[in-house]
C-alpha cells in the first residue's frame, strides 16, 4: 500500500474524536478533518493532534466524504468516522498491510459499543465495511448508510482485528437518529419513484424484528438486544409511514407521482 491518508468528518463529536485519533495517528501518514460547523470543542480537540482541520458546509454524507478525500494528501484513503476507533489488532494489520505496498482495497469489521455494551448479534456484528480505497478510482454513493461507487467490482481483502464503534450513549440517541435516518429513506425511496405499499406499513416492522431478535439471535444481547431490535421496528414503519405522507402530500396538491 502507499501512503495513508485518514480522512474523518465531524460535528459536535468532542467526546469521541480524541480517542479515534489517537488510535489512528499511529497508522496514518496524513489526517484530514472536515468539520461541518461544530458548536462545541471539536475543533479545538482535533487541532492539539497534527491534522489539517477544515470546515465546509454539510451537503451530504457522501458529499462530505468526498470532498474531504479530495483534501487528502495522497490517494489512499482510509475513511473512519468520529465515533470510531481502530483496535490494537486491526492497526497491527494495518501497518502490515502498508509494508507490503500492495495496491489492494480492505475491509474492516466493526464492533459497536451501545450505551455501554457490545452487541454482538442482531446483524450488528460482523459489521463489514469497505474503508481503505483508492480516491482516483471510487468515491462514496448514497444519500444515508453510503457506500463506495465500485466496491462490488473490488477483490477487497479482509483485515483482522475490529473497528469500534461507538454508536449510542443512551436509547433517547438512538431513537432520535433513527427518526432522522428514516425520515432521509423515505424521501430517498420516493424521488427514487417507490410506491407506498400498505403491505409495507403493516408488514416490514414485524419482519424486521422477527429478522434480527429471533432469526439474527439478537436476544442473547439482553435487553439492549431487544431495545435495538425494537427501535429498528420503529424505524421501519417510521420509513413508510413517512414514504406515504410524501406521497399523499405531493397527490393533494397535484404533483405527478
């Protein structure tokens, strides 16, 4: 692998971004930090670490990223979040990897720590993600949960070890993000041209659950297992509850479907 660029965005994240940093300094050759407006000490916190901090206006996940890539020093990217943190395992393979020099994409696998707790069932984990890639080939897609252009065409090896993740401190955070990530779904499925299937209302939050408490063995997380379980069910009749408002709202007031 060539040199590394760490490229992270933030806002508001003055109690995780130390502690991502200081796991990757230790692998980076270049950290860049596009901060889109914080209120709070993210700034001040990034700027006692050797970085290049710049803010620019949020249009975006994928939007973000990829301009803070376009920052970056060198083309390889590994691409964290705030709340992320590499483990010593995973920075391990990582230095390994850059010894080889192999032009070749990786992926990680998260761990994600919930209001305390690691869950480790429920299609939370593994958690694969493709993080390190080169920018003059693939850039990020998608308006929520983004994905990188080619990564289905990318023989994309595996790196041992996890990535933290630490999502949520408390299930009112929880709730609140996926209030808001739903509402993003659903206007994201209808410019897509996805119609308001009552079957869908009804039926996909029972799935939903019956998917990742029973069949994905989220109950043997406990009782954070069926908190998450249970707000994924929300989420999902929040998604197409929100599709058909849309819908129905564009209908009155005469707008082709």
């Amino acid at each position: 692998m060539y040199p590394l660029s760490v490229v992270i965005i933030t806002f508001n994240e003055e109690r995780n971004i130390a502690r991502c940093l200081n796991a990757v300094k230790q692998v980076a050759d270049d950290i860049v930090i596009v901060d889109s407006g914080s209120s709070d000490k993210t700034k001040e916190i990034c700027e006692s670490f050797p970085v290049n901090f710049i803010q620019n206006k949020w249009n975006g996940y994928s939007s973000q990223k990829n301009f803070a890539n376009s920052q970056a020093k060198f083309d390889w990217i590994l691409s964290l979040d705030a709340d992320e943190e590499l483990s010593p395992e995973l920075i391990h393979s990582i230095k390994e990897a850059k010894n080889k020099k192999e032009t070749a994409y990786y992926k990680i696998n998260r761990l994600t720590n919930y209001c305390g707790k690691w869950i480790k069932h429920g299609g939370w984990y593994p958690d694969i993600k493709l993080r390190i890639f080169d920018r003059r080939y693939s850039q990020w897609e998608g308006a929520i949960h983004e994905y990188i252009s080619n990564e289905k065409q990318q023989k994309a090896t595996l790196l041992a070890g996890d990535c933290f993740h630490y999502s949520y401190y408390s299930l009112e955070e929880h709730i609140a993000q996926a209030k808001k990530f739903s509402e993003l779904a659903a206007q994201n499925l209808y410019q897509q041209g996805e119609k308001p299937i009552p079957f869908r209302i009804l039926f996909s939050p029972m799935i939903k659950f019956i998917k990742n408490y029973i069949l994905q063995a989220g109950f043997l997380d406990g009782a954070y297992g069926y908190q998450i379980s249970r707000i994924s069910v929300q989420a999902a009749y929040w998604k197409y509850s929100k599709l058909k408002q849309l819908s129905d709202t564009n209908k009155n007031n005469g707008m082709p479907e």
